[in-house]
C-alpha cells in the first residue's frame, strides 16, 4: 500500500518544477497554498456528499480526490506521506480519548 504512496509523493515532488501549462498539479502549486486548501474543501464536501448518498463506489472515488489532494499539500508543505504514517503508527492501539486528552492543544 504504501508503495503507492511512495509513488505519488514522488511524481507530486517532480510537479513542483513542471510547467503549470502542462500539469494540473504544477498549477496547484504555482496558485499556492489556498488554491490548495479550497481544492481539498471542495473534495471534503464532495466525500461527505457521497457517503449520506450512500454510494460507496462514488465514495470511494471522492476519498481518493481528497486523499490525493491532501497530498498534494503535504508536498507543497515540505512533507512525505511517511509522516502521517508514522502518526497513524503512534496512535495505533490508543483509545482515541486517550489520544486526544494527551495533546498539548486540546484540539
């Protein structure tokens, strides 16, 4: 699984130097961060559409434009996907009450 990962963050990392002529990634970056942001706003929504159509194909399908668009800001903020993992990895087995009282924000 996470050799796909790995692939993407790779090309998503080659698209930083693309044409944004011919790249829609390469355009992403060159609008910047909140062009960034409102395209994964606009995937969240559409998730969240998807799941109380209960369609799971279209979920599915709407999870990875978001999957793929959080990672797309994950390079655009100088990092791997391997860092998400690692957290996912840290929080394996916690009680998510547990996890969340333990953080320094609250949040």
């Amino acid at each position: 699984m996470s050799d796909i990962l790995n692939r993407l963050a790779e090309t998503l990392e080659g698209r930083k130097t693309a044409d944004p002529a011919s790249s829609y990634v390469a355009r992403l970056y060159a609008k910047g961060l909140d062009a960034i942001l409102k395209k994964i706003g606009e995937e969240a929504t559409e998730t969240i559409i998807a799941a109380k159509d209960g369609d799971s194909a279209h979920l599915v399908y709407e999870i990875a434009d978001l999957w793929f668009h959080s990672m797309v800001l994950l390079a655009q903020q100088g990092l791997h996907p391997d860092a998400v993992l690692e957290e996912l990895a840290r929080r394996e087995g916690l009680s998510g009450l547990v996890e969340k009282a333990g953080r320094q924000d609250g949040v």
